[in-house]
C-alpha cells in the first residue's frame, strides 16, 4: 500500500511539472488532481480488499445473468 | 602621447607618428580599436598627389606580396592630375584596377581588418577602401578520412568555406542553386552558407533553417557540430537528426534529393538536413557500384546494425533465462566455458563492453607509431589472458569481438556512437526480463524513433509513414533508371521528377524508325 | 510537417487493424473457440466477424454525422447530461477493462512460459513503461507502431504454418466439412463478434482519419485479412492436435511453434513468438488505453491528454493485478460475463445513433409543420 501511495505522489510531481510547463489554466490542475486522488483511491480500496472481492467478480454478477438470458433464448429457441 | 601610441601599437616598420599628420584622427581611431595587436600592420605613404594614406592589414591573414604588386601599384599608376581626382576616381568611379574592393565607413574598418582584408585610407576621408586579398594558409584537398570509396571521386572538404563551396558548385552547375550567408559568433564572426536548389527543396524547410541559424547568439563557433546542435528538433535523443559529411558528391546528392546543405567556415563537416535513419545507413559507395553488390551490402549493413545493439543481450538473456533454445552441443560448451566465470551472464558482459570501450577510445591517442602492436596486446594476450584466469568466458569474448567490429560498419559515426550506447540499456534489461526485456526495450526504442523528426520529417521515413515509392532506395538498392522520382515531399509544387518520363524514349523510337 | 493536424490514413487504419484482430484471437482465445465450436469454427469465425463488422459500420454511420467533432463533446447533445455521462464511464471503464484484460492475460503468459521466478508486478511494470510512453505520444504514433511492424509480423505468422506442413494430420481435414455443431458454432460466434465489434472505438477516434470515407473499406480489409491470418494458423493446429486436444491447451499457438523443427540451429523459435505477439499486443493495449483516455479527456473539455495518460496506465496495470486472484480464475471470466460485457459496450453507439436519427426526424417533421 505503501509502494502505491509512493507511485502516486511521484505521478503526482511530475504531472504537476509538466503542467507547470505549459501553463495551463487552474481548471486543467484542478481536474488533474481531482483524478489522480480518485484513482489513487480506487487502486487503494481494490489493492485493500483484494480477497473479499474483486473487479471480475462484480462484472460476473451484473452480466453472466443477461448472458444467461440470451443463452437460455437461444437454447431455448432451438 | 604619440610615442606612447607609438610603443604600445608595436607595429613594424614604417609607422609615422608625426602630431600634426593630417591622418593621424583616422589612424588612431583604428589603433585604439586594434589596440596590442602585434600582428597590425599600418603602412603609411604619400600618394603622386601628397596626400597622406595608409594601409592597415593583419600580417598573418593576407599575402603581402599580392598588396606590394597589387594594391601599390594600382594607387601608384593612377591616372589622375589632381588630388581631388584622384579621390574621385577612388571613391566614386571605382576606377583602381582591383577587382572586388569596396567603400566601407572608416566605423566598419576594424572588423574587415580582422577578417583579413586590407583597409586603405586616405587623409580627411571618412570612408576607407577594402580589399579582399585573403591568403589564409589551409590544408591543400585532399582524401576523406572517415569516408573513402573504392570507385567515387577521392574529393574531402577543408577548412575554407568558400573552397568548399567551389567544389559543390563545380558539380552543380546550374542557376538554381542557391547559396545565402549568414556570419554567427559574436567574437568569431564565423561565415556560415545555406545551400539549396530553388525548385527542389522545400521553402518551409529553408525558412524554418534560416531562422533558426538566425537565432543562434554564441560567443564562437568552432566547427559545425555547435550549429548542429541548434538543428536537432530533440537534443536528449542519442540518434542525429543532422547529417554531416566530408564529400562534396555526397553533398550535392543530398541538394538533388531537395535537402539543405550548411557550410561552416573552418569545419570539413558539412552539415545536412533533414535527415531518416535509412539515409545515415547507406554509404556514399553503395551508388558508385552495381545494384545487386550495392543491394546486397546494403542488406549485411543493416543486419549488423541489430548484431551490433543486440548481439550480448541475445546471449545473456539466452544463457540466463533460456538455455533450452541453445542446440545442446553448443550448451554444453558454453556451460563448460562459463563454468569457472564467478560472475553472472550481465556482469561478465559489462565488464568487456566496458574495457572494449575504454580500449577503443584509447586507440584514437595512441601514436600511430605504436597503435598496431598495442592493439594486437589488448586482443590477443588481455583477451587470452583473461579467459585463461576465470574472468569471463571464451564465448563471451568472441561476442563482444563480434559485437565490436559490427558497430564499426555503421557509416555514421554518431550514429554508431547512439548504438554503441543504447547497447548498455538493452542488456540490462535482458538480465532482468530475458528475452521479454529485449522485446520491451527495442519497443521503446521503436516508439521513440517514431516520434523522432528532423527538420519536421519523421525520422523513419520511408517505412513509417509508409511510402512505398521510396522503399526502392531503403530495402534495396533499385537500379538507377528505376529510381525516377526524386524521394516523397509533402509540397506538391516541387519538381518530383528525377528523369524524364518514358514519353522522350517513344519520340526518340519513332525518329529512328523514320530514318531507316 | 503539421503535427496537430497529421492524420492516420486508411492504410495505417488497415494494417493496424489486422494486426489488432488476430492478435488475442490467435493468442489466448484459441482454446475457448475451439472448445465451442469444435470443427466449425471457421464457421464460426466467418459469422462471427462479419456480424461483428455491424458495430463499428454502426458506429461510422453515427460519427459521420458530425465528421470534424469528437464523441465526447457531442454525446451529451444527442441523450443529454443524465444518461450520457453513465454511458461514457460505462465505456471507459470497458476500455480500461479490456487493456487491463489483454495485458493480465500476456503477463500470465510470460510469467508461466518464459520467466518463472520473476514476479508479476516487474513484468507488467516494465510494460506498462513502453505502453505509457506510446500513449501518451499521441494516436499517430500507434498507427505508425502497427505500420512498421505490419509486414514483420504478417510474413511471420504466415511462416508458421508453412513450417508445420509436414506434421499434419491431413485425413481430418474432411471434418471442417462435414462436422457442424450448431450450436457451439453459435457460441463461438458469439465470442467472435463481441471481439470485432470492439472495433466500434472508431467513434472516438473519426475526427483524427484522414479519409473518412474510406474507414469501412479499410476495416473489411483488415477483417479479410485477419480472417486468412487466423484460419492459416488455427487449422493446421486443430489438424495436428485435434479439436479436443485444442480446447484444452491454453497456449495452442505456443505449441505450434514449438513444433517446428528449424534445423540445428535453434531448439525452438519461441523468441520468434515472442516479438510478434509483444509488438501486436502492445499496440492492441495501447489503443485501447489511449481511447479510455481520449474520451475521459474530452468528457473533462480539456485538450491535452497528456496528463491523465500515466494515471490511466498506472490505474490499468493496478486493475490488471487485482482483477482476478488467478488465472483460472480469468478463463473463467471469458466464459461468464465478459463477452456480455463487451457487447453492451458495443451496442452503447447504437443508442447514441438511434436516439440522433429520432430527434432529427422529429425535428425535420416539426420544422415542416411550422413551415405550413
């Protein structure tokens, strides 16, 4: 968890370097760092609960039921 | 206050330094400008008409001889019954018998002195006269050193700018190739030339040239590679994206492809752009010989250039991850022969590549006299030697040996050097990762060339972007009357044709027909 | 020598699209689509891709209708705020989804064939390294990747099968003929059309062809072409192992090469593999990373889609770690709920261009009423 935040806060500099450098507006800072922060804590929140659940079980439970669905049509059709 | 002038100028002999000489305003003006300058000549004379004037030169920089025969004489043999005549004929009428001198503000006289020219003036006059009679002592042409061919003309570039011009504008002999020069360095005042050929070369590419030349404010430039520098469009890449070259042929091909040449003064580099990794592959030879035997070394040269970057990497990452690729009699030598090596596959690697660069940056100081035997040493007996102690293995020698001669076969020195160097990195990688290092290293690579440009071109023309046209000149070396266009420009204005299309020979065929 | 108006030409189009198509086909689907479709998966592929084709001809039909301007920009126009942006997270989080997918999938194969005892992290991080640079250089530079190794890896992969001539078991060849299971041809389809259709990202990537007319001609192209790719390799493979034997190999293609003999010279050519399949992979994850970042950045109105470029690799390669706990687990995916996933995501341009074709209908009938 360490190493991710570590990754971040280097991401973190060197983006804010280069839009230094190009002088963009207070917007583009604001949103840059806004997602940053959110995907530092998604990638926090998934590394945490790692064993409880994972990404491909939630697509699992919102889609093998509509494959299911058209599956069973098919088969069912036939 | 005069003989304090007259001590600290320290000129030669002939110098006045009478109070009320009515050019003494002028002349001290000049001296204080050109002030410890020992090798200042002032010659001051009387002309038919008693007017008093002086010559002002640098010793070192123009031809004596040429001022006594040339210059005296011209002002001696004047025809003129008056003073003011014979400044009239001078300054306005232009009518000394010395071709190519001009009328310059006495301010302008200091910086032409220094450039070799000689100043004449003459009392109450605030002009001055300059000649050019420059003799500046240089080598004589002579052979390429780092490009000789075994067929093509034997012509290198010297030092002098305007010599170096005479011999591109001997092959070029047209009106539309052009030459504009620009004078960069603030205390060298270096001559600088842009070529082109109107018609060929593209105006966006020259103007984007001249500014940025324009631009450059330096203390001196020394040789061309100070200018190129300022050409690069990435200055942290390893690869050039400027071209430099010693031949005047290759030079003038270059100007028929529609590039740009750049003459610096005091530099046999001379300076082409843009530039694609493809064009610092190919040797002036290749077009001076056969198509097949130019095709086919065009082929080993490029095979080398990946023996060259990724032959040690092959090899460590084979022996340390992938052993199961090595025919097993070859694996048991290699074994056997690594076998009493302490150290792993990437650092026995680094420790040859390290002392063959050491040994080959050596070899350029050492003394002719003693280079062959020291070279033999270093190979033969270090190398022996060090295999027979345990240091590093047999095969691992034969490798960076190998490795060694392949870098060399690279025309391009900079770009040999860009490989040489990337080397390093590339066989770190295949000690971490095997052979999936090398894939991603060389993908960086790949991915870097690609948005690499020079002058705007991208640097991997013709296979990507993709011209097919120009493949003929890239993968092989396509026969002379195929190769009819000139290579792909974005400007469509520009004269793509290098021969003329197949409709002369039918006239030509018909001509013959009716005269049988 | 423009460089913001430099476009990609429908040859780059074609060549990188061949590219794309077969790569995870020929890669890691092998086995699956074998499995479903036993000796009619040329079948299979046939409908698969060309039904698979309707996406992206659906979602060119959408992006002409305003040629100059991007996706992202103009969404909210044809469904408005509320729908729009849940739909394009939808997407991007597919897209994000997807690359992290093909990279967990490369990163397993390296680790189990090629380097045992190297931990996962290292490999992807040192992936993730060349595919961070190639986004955030730009859309061109990907193109021209794919360019440049386009006729590499073409005469590569048609060399394949030309070696393996001689191992063949050609008596099972009649199979192809006469052996059809419709139904695991169906499912199979299925796979395949959900893989062509991922095509339909051409939507957010119109404004930067620079002969838009030609898009669809490039894409058949591509289709055809990648078809003749994947059917010179998978048939020899089902000729020498047999369907069965197929379906239960992860890496069939691996095996394949393996079992060419090129003299005394190499024990095996994996390394050949390895470059071909590097290159292609790394340019499909590329692709679709850099368009989950271009319509994040354009949903954002900003310009440059520098900055979020390395957030979005590194937020990749993170979902590629933890998505799933191991690989079984991943082929277990496949099969449940992914090709829905992708299909969804596919048809989310459909709407967009449903919805557009309504409301101008609409609106040119009440401009005639108000006329009248």
């Amino acid at each position: 968890m360490i190493i991710i935040a570590f990754i971040y806060a280097c991401l973190l500099f060197f983006e804010w370097r280069y839009l230094k450098r190009k002088n963009r507006t207070a917007r583009t800072y604001r949103i840059v760092f806004a997602f940053v922060i959110f995907t530092f804590l998604s990638m926090e929140a998934l590394y945490y609960f790692r064993d409880q659940f994972t990404l491909a079980d939630v697509i699992e439970m919102v889609f093998d039921p509509m494959e299911k669905f058209i599956v069973w049509g098919i088969e069912k059709n036939e | 206050m005069d003989r304090k002038w007259g001590k600290r100028s320290g000129g030669r002999a002939g110098q006045h330094t009478d109070d009320m000489d009515p050019i003494h305003h002028q002349l001290s003006w000049l001296k204080e400008r050109l002030a410890n300058c020992s090798d200042l000549v002032i010659h001051t004379f009387e002309s038919r008409f008693h007017q008093k004037c002086a010559l002002v030169y640098v010793a070192g920089l123009t031809d004596q001889k040429n001022i006594q025969e040339e210059v005296l004489r011209a002002i001696f043999s004047l025809d003129a019954s008056t003073a003011e005549e014979f400044r009239a004929s001078i300054f306005e009428r232009k009518q000394l018998p010395i071709s190519n001198y001009a009328v310059i503000p006495l301010e302008a006289g200091p910086s032409s002195v220094v450039e070799g020219r000689v100043l004449l003036v003459i009392e109450n006059e605030q002009r001055a006269i300059r000649f050019n009679l420059p003799f500046v002592k240089g080598r004589a042409i002579d052979e390429p050193i780092s490009e000789a061919t075994v067929r093509g003309p034997r012509e290198a570039f010297i030092e002098s700018a305007d010599d170096n011009l005479s011999l591109i504008r001997k092959r070029l002999k047209t009106p539309e190739f052009k030459t504009e020069t620009m004078q960069i360095g603030t205390y060298t005042q270096t001559k600088v030339m842009i070529l082109y050929i109107q018609g060929l070369c593209d105006n966006e590419l020259i103007e984007m040239v001249r500014t940025v030349l324009s631009q450059i404010k330096i203390d001196g430039v020394l040789g061309s590679s100070y200018l190129e520098e300022h050409l690069d469009s990435s200055p942290f890449s390893p690869f050039p994206q400027v071209q430099y070259t010693e031949r005047p042929d290759v030079v003038s091909a270059a100007l028929l492809e529609g590039r740009l040449a750049i003459i610096v003064d005091g530099s046999p580099m001379v300076l082409v752009v843009p530039v694609t990794l493809f064009m610092l592959l190919q040797s002036a030879e290749d077009y001076y010989q056969r198509y097949v035997a130019g095709t086919w070394i065009r082929w080993i040269r490029y095979l080398f250039v990946f023996i060259s970057l990724l032959l040690p990497s092959f090899y460590i990452a084979i022996t340390t991850f992938h052993p199961e690729m090595i025919p097993s009699k070859l694996l048991i030598t290699i074994t056997a022969s690594r076998e009493v090596v302490p150290f792993p596959a990437l650092v026995e690697a680094f420790i040859m590549e390290i002392s063959f660069e050491a040994l080959r940056e050596a070899a350029v100081r050492i003394p002719k006299s003693i280079g062959q035997a020291v070279s033999i040493i270093g190979a033969l007996i270090i190398g022996t030697a060090a295999v027979q102690a345990g240091i590093v293995s047999a095969a691992m020698v034969i490798i960076v040996s190998f490795t060694g001669i392949a870098s060399f076969i690279i025309p391009h020195f900079d770009l040999g050097l860009a490989v040489r160097f990337l080397r390093f990195p590339i066989m770190i990688l295949a000690g971490i990762f095997g052979l999936f290092g090398i894939a991603c290293g060389l993908i960086l690579l790949y991915i870097h060339l690609i948005n690499l440009r020079s002058m705007g071109i991208p640097y991997l023309t013709p296979v990507t972007p993709f011209v097919v046209s120009d493949l003929k000149d890239t993968l092989i070396r396509a026969p002379w009357w195929f190769m009819r266009k000139r290579p792909y420009h974005e400007n469509e204005k520009l004269n793509k044709w290098r021969q003329p299309k197949k409709e002369a020979s039918k006239q030509g065929e018909e001509e013959e027909e009716i005269r049988d | 020598m423009n460089d913001k108006y430099e476009k990609v030409t429908p040859t780059q189009l074609y060549m990188l699209f061949s590219l794309y198509l077969f790569t995870t086909i020929l890669s890691f689907r092998q086995g699956a689509l074998v499995g479903e479709a036993k000796f009619g998966v040329w079948v299979s592929l046939l409908i698969g891709s060309f039904g698979g084709l309707l996406f992206p001809y659906f979602s060119y039909r959408l992006a002409k209708r305003r040629p100059t301007r991007f996706f992202s920009h103009y969404g909210r126009e044809i469904v408005g705020s509320w729908l729009h942006y849940p739909l394009v997270s939808i997407m991007i989080f597919s897209y994000l989804f997807s690359a992290a997918f093909v990279l967990r999938e490369m990163q397993d194969f390296m680790v189990e064939v090629f380097l045992p005892d190297t931990p996962d992290w290292a490999v992807t991080s040192i992936f993730c390294i060349c595919v961070a640079y190639a986004v955030r250089s730009g859309v061109q530079t990907i193109f021209r990747c794919a360019q440049g190794v386009f006729f590499l890896t073409m005469i590569g992969m048609l060399l394949i099968p030309v070696f393996v001539m001689g191992e063949l078991n050609k008596d099972m060849s009649v199979a192809f003929l006469n052996h059809f299971d419709w139904k695991g041809i169906g499912s199979g389809s299925y796979l395949v059309a959900s893989l062509y259709g991922q095509m339909s990202f051409i939507l957010f990537l119109f404004p930067f062809f620079s002969n838009q007319q030609k898009t669809m001609k490039s894409l058949i192209w591509a289709t055809v072409t990648s078809l003749f790719i994947i059917c010179s390799n998978l048939i020899p493979t089902i000729l020498i192992f047999g369907p069965e034997l197929t379906s239960n190999l992860i890496y069939p293609e691996l095996e394949l090469i393996r079992y060419i003999r090129a003299g005394y010279f190499l024990e095996n050519l994996d390394p050949v593999l390895i470059s071909i399949w590097l290159t292609s992979l790394f340019i499909k994850i590329s692709l679709f990373l850099y368009v989950a970042i271009l319509i994040l950045t354009h949903s954002f109105s900003l310009q440059d889609h520098k900055p979020l470029s390395l957030t979005m690799t590194i937020l990749m390669a993170g979902i590629s770690l933890l998505m799933v706990r191991t690989g079984a687990d991943l082929v277990r995916l496949m099969g449940h709920g992914e090709v829905m996933f992708l299909i969804v995501t596919e048809a989310i341009p459909i709407l967009y261009l449903v919805v557009d074709w309504i409301r101008s209908r609409l609106g040119k009938s009440s401009n005639e009423k108000a006329k009248a």
